[in-house]
C-alpha cells in the first residue's frame, strides 16, 4: 500500500513539475539554510575547541586586573599589584603536586640577528620552568635550561629550528649550532647568549610574506630576562594542573587561596582572576552550540514558512482533483488510503526538497568554512534531523488539506464542478 | 490472501445465487429529501419500491431532474436516502456504518459514468487495477486481472495509453472494463452512452449486452432515451421522484 502511494504521488508530482518545484523551494531553502549554518558552526566549534586544547587542556591563567579599567589608578598601585616572584613561590608549595608547573614569561621588546647582511626578528622571551610544559614547546636537539641555568641567570637560548633556517639556509644541521652564541640586538642593548637547545617551530594559519617573515622565540631563563630588564613582576602567569586533576576546580582554589594571600596588595582596586583552558573550551563551545542554535532557529523559520506552502499546495492539488477523489470513493478506495496518499505526495515533495536542501546546504557550508579557513565538519545529526524535520512537516502540514480530501462526501466530490 | 478468498468466496456464492435467481437489491420507500428541516426542504424521490433480481438488465428511463441519477447514487451507495430501507445483497445499509460503504462498493458495485471518469495521467491498466489495489489485491493478480479485462472490451492493444491519448469510446470502453474488476454484483451504468457519437454509443452498448448474456451481469442502466431502454428487457419509468411504469420488454436483445 505505501508502495502504491508513494507511485501514486510521484505520478502526481511528475505531472505538475514546476508547481511542486516551487513547491519545495520553501523546504529546499529552509532546509540548506539549517544545513549550511550547522556545518560552518560545527566546524567553528570544532577548530576552535581543537586550538584551545592545542594551548592545554590543564593550562590554568592567572592574572591580576584593575576591577574597574576606568578608576584612577597610580603607576604605584600597579607596580603593588604584580604578582611576584615569592607569592608565585607560596602557590607552588601550597597546592604541591596538583601542580606540575608553574609558567611565567618576560616578553621582551622584539629583538634582530644580523649575520651577513640578513635580519632575522625575533622575540626574546625569559621561561620559568613550566613553560615547556604549558605551551607544549617540543626540543628536538640540545636540552632545556638546567637549575644552574635558572637560579643564576645564564646567558643561555633555546632557539627554534625556524630561526637556524632563517639564518643559515635550510641545508644547514640545526645541531651545529649547538653550544654557538649569538647576538641578539634589543633596543639599544645587545645580549650574547648560547644555544643549549633547539625546538620546533609549529606554524599557526598561514603567513604572509613567506617564511622571512615568521618571528619566532628565542627562550633565555627568567632570571636572565630580568637581569637584562631589571623587572621581576608579572601581570599574568600560566599554572599547569597535574594530570588528572580538575584544571577548572584548581583556577577556583587558585583564585580564592590568591585573593587571601595577596589582599594587602591588591587593595579595593585590583582583583585576581584564574580560568583554564579545560572552562574556556566548555564556555565556547556552549556559546558557540547556543549561537548556532539561535541562527538555525531563525532557518527553521524558512522552514516553516515553507511548511505552510506545502499546505497551500496540498490544498489547491486536492480541490483541483475533487472529481478523481470522487471517482477513487466510488470505487471503493477508504477514506483512510485517500488520506494516506495525500498525506504520501506531501511527505514526498518535503522530502525531495528536504533531500535537495542538505545536498545545497553541505556545498554552502563547505564553501562558506574552506573560505574563513576552518576545516569541515559535517554534522551527520543535522542531516537525519533535516530529513526528520522535513518529513515532520510534510505529516503536519499535509494532514489536515489530506483529512479534507478523505472526509469528502463521495457523490459532493463527484458532482464537483 | 485473505482477500482474495473473501473475493472467490463471493465469486462462489455469486454462482450459487445465480442458480436460485434471487432478489439482489431490494429498496423500500426510499424517500431523499435536500435541505432535511429548512423551510425550504425539498423532497426529490418520493418513496421507491424496487426490487432488481441478479443477472436482470434493468433500465431506469426518465427526463432530466426525475431524479433517476439521485435513484442511482443511492442504489451505487455514493449517497444515503433519507428514509426507507435499502438491502443488497443481503446487508442492510441503511444500517450500515460510513466506514463499511466503501468496502460494499468496491466489492458490490461497479460505475460506468456519462464522463467515463477515468483518473487522468493514469494509463488504462492503472486505472483498471484500481479497484483491485482498494480490493487489497497483489500486484501481480491485479496486472493479470486488469490485462484480463481490458482484451475483454477489445483495449488490449491500448493498455499503456492514458486517458488524454484515448476516444470517448475508447475510454469508455476502460470505464467498463474498471467496472468489472472485482466481478461486481451489480453494474450501474448512468448515461453511459451520452458522450458519445452513436456508432461508439453501440458499440459500448454491444458490450453491456454481451456481459449481461454471457456473464450473466445484472446490469442496471440509467438514461433519458427511450430508444436505449427499449433494448433492456425490463424498462422502469421514473417521473418527478415516483416509479410511474415498470414493463418487461418482449423484444428483448433486439438491437
């Protein structure tokens, strides 16, 4: 029986192409829109929750901020309110082994190397020991920075494999130049220091102006940052949560235990902030979850509205065939095969258009994301929940022009004129 | 399954019948009325008494607005009298519920229109198969059937055509040949001939003439001319809602 429904309704749709075209162009646009939207969204979400996690999952920030940007703040206050060497110190001891590191970089001004007649622009960046573990810097040659190294202040660099290429062509063995110094001009000042170690480069997007272009770090320790700079206080540090402990439990007790333990400094003008990273992939994805959800609730719209010309049509087809409704009646068709075969031509039309729709839609979509630079990703749920929905509209708005059709009185329907 | 031995039950009973010559359709003081409590209530039969015993070829003849077609559509169960009390075969329908009649008229009944009313875009063996796919018929016994029925009435040749690719008298001819898909009691034929030129006119007729004899169909035919029900062997006269004669042809098969 619904083989021969559905027969019957292709015959019909067959036979009024261009009605039922434009017919599902209302689902067809609905439906695309819907599809279309949840693809460049899933992929947003997924690229973006993938960059974050890239940054680390049990990466904690902590930071101090004036609570009000606006309030009149002296250079005295904020040099009151840094976080300093000996708090940071404290926290370590605190919190013992739920954490693995704790992260604090000294940006310096961006700093050049010269060496027969090429400039290569760097970033000299003073580490704590956490930081490799906070920023997943990958060694590929040489060692990282020893106690020695820290505690006193050494000049010595971990430089990136970009920089030697930079520098020295890409024939050049990066290992070569292990135990080499370097001179690094910053400002107006020019800091030697040796290579101990070498890491990867890992590049982000794409970059214009080629690989001359491309600025990388050169690590020195933090301490022999602040000798060079003579500052010892930071805004922000990185706190790495040990493996299996709640990053976004941690940057709460982090937060409260760095409240108490620096209140004298903060005073009723600075306040300290922690979040993770493990909260912020939660946050977005939920931000980005709701933004989709409200922009394909606007598509859905479309959908309805296309719903509503299903109606319109399922309404003009069935007084249009009045007469073969009759004639059907009269030779003994149920009232109950009547409805199902409308409401079949219904469900049938919503889902070509619906079908059309995706396929329009995931071409959209994929278009729309290989532009803004994200990878695709292809919400297979949206696609069953098109399908769903579409055939969901044609049994609504199709039941009630069908149930007409199907209630009509035989012999009124075919002496209908 | 079921239904096709529901059908060759009938199939069966039919012929046992057949041989006790019994009475098919019975209809008692059927009255309809338009507009039933309005004031301006109008009553079109005024209470018909008809008895039509199987394997008859009955025509009912009367003027336009005599309320013949009004008979028919109660006879064909398309429309329920007012009054009165109305068995065929067997079943009361007055007392029947709404959702029966469609299933006594697939069964029962077969229509031959004057506007052949064939269902447009559908081919000839589509349109044949219908009645068997509301009979809840298998594909294939229904193709047989219909291929059956359509070299019966001489559209063998034609059975892909739709109707817009069809002559009146050919679509007629598909019209009949619909009409005896589930090898009805009783076929009803309302003005069957009244599209048509009068050589295809014989020609249908020629066929309701050789199903009557060879078949044995009862045959009910509704028309206005006197010549068409003068080749009936029984001929009921209806005139403003009322059965004024009733006569048995002595010509009858004279054509």
């Amino acid at each position: 029986m619904i083989k021969e429904n559905c027969k019957l309704a292709i015959i019909s749709i067959k036979a009024n192409k261009m009605r039922a075209f434009l017919t599902m162009l209302g689902i067809i646009i609905g439906v695309c829109a819907v599809i279309a939207i949840m693809t460049v969204g899933n992929s947003m979400t997924a690229d973006v929750k993938k960059q974050l996690e890239g940054y680390g999952v049990q990466n904690i920030t902590v930071y101090v901020n004036p609570i009000d940007w606006e309030a009149d703040i002296t250079e005295a206050d904020y040099q009151n309110m840094r976080l300093r060497p000996e708090v940071l110190h404290k926290l370590s001891e605190k919190f013992g082994k739920k954490i693995s590191g704790i992260s604090v970089e000294s940006q310096m001004e961006t700093g050049t190397v010269v060496k027969e007649g090429k400039t290569v622009n760097v970033n000299v960046t003073g580490t704590s020991a956490g930081y490799y573990k906070a920023n997943k810097v990958k060694l590929i040659n040489g060692n990282s920075f020893n106690e020695f190294d820290y505690s006193m202040g050494n000049n010595t660099a971990i430089i990136s494999d970009k920089f030697i290429e930079q520098l020295y062509g890409k024939e050049f063995k990066p290992e070569n130049l292990l135990g080499k110094e370097i001179e690094i001009n910053v400002g107006e000042q020019y800091l030697n220091v040796t290579v101990v170690g070498i890491y990867h480069y890992e590049q982000e997007g794409s970059v214009r102006g080629g690989n001359k272009n491309i600025t990388t770090n050169v690590y020195i320790p933090l301490k022999s940052a602040w000798n060079f700079t003579h500052m010892e206080e930071f805004f922000e540090c990185t706190v790495v949560a040990a493996e299996g402990v709640n990053a976004a439990e941690l940057s709460e007790q982090i937060k409260d235990y760095l409240t108490e333990a620096m209140a004298n400094n903060l005073g009723d003008k600075f306040m300290v902030g922690a979040y993770s990273n493990q909260s912020m992939i939660e946050e977005n994805t939920k931000t980005m979850n709701q933004m989709t959800m409200a922009i394909s609730m606007i598509a859905a719209i479309a959908l309805i509205v296309g719903g509503i010309g299903v109606m319109n049509i399922m309404t003009v087809s069935i007084t249009e065939r009045t007469r073969e409704i009759g004639t059907r009646k009269a030779l003994g068709a149920p009232d109950s095969m009547i409805m199902l075969q409308f409401i079949s031509e219904a469900i049938i039309i919503c889902l070509i258009g619906g079908i059309i729709g995706i396929v329009l839609g995931l071409i959209l979509g994929n278009v729309a994301v290989h532009f803004m630079g994200y990878t695709p990703h292809i919400s297979i749920a949206s696609i069953y929940l098109s399908v769903g929905f579409s055939m969901a509209i044609g049994v609504f708005f199709g039941y009630s022009p069908a149930k007409h059709a199907a209630n009509m009185n035989p012999i009124d329907a075919l002496r209908y004129e | 399954m079921v239904a096709l031995m529901q059908c060759l039950m009938t199939w069966e009973q039919m012929e046992v019948s057949i041989l006790s010559n019994d009475i098919l359709l019975q209809a008692r003081d059927i009255k309809k009325s338009y507009y039933v409590g309005t004031p301006n209530e109008l009553e079109i039969l005024h209470g018909i008494d008809l008895d039509i015993r199987r394997g008859e070829f009955v025509s009912i003849v009367g003027q336009s607005g005599s309320g013949k077609s009004t008979l028919m559509n109660i006879l064909g169960i398309l429309d329920r009298q007012t009054s009165g009390k109305y068995i065929l075969d067997g079943v009361d329908i007055s007392k029947a519920p709404n959702k029966a009649l469609s299933s006594l008229r697939n069964k029962h009944i077969g229509f031959v229109f004057q506007t052949y009313n064939l269902i447009a875009r559908t081919d000839a063996i589509a349109n044949v198969e219908m009645p068997l796919l509301y009979a809840g018929i298998s594909e294939k016994k229904r193709r047989a059937r219909a291929i059956e029925l359509l070299e019966m009435v001489g559209m063998g040749e034609r059975m892909h055509h739709t109707p817009d690719e069809l002559s009146g008298g050919q679509k007629q001819r598909v019209a009949i040949a619909r009409a005896m898909a589930n090898n009805p009691d009783i076929i009803l034929a309302d003005e069957p001939t009244g599209a048509l030129d009068s050589k295809t006119g014989r020609l249908v007729m020629d066929i309701f003439h050789e199903l009557h004899e060879k078949q044995g169909k009862t045959i009910v035919l509704i028309t206005h001319s006197n010549e068409l029900a003068a080749e009936t062997p029984r001929i009921i006269t209806i005139s403003d809602g009322n059965i004024i004669s009733e006569k048995i042809n002595d010509k009858e098969g004279v054509a």
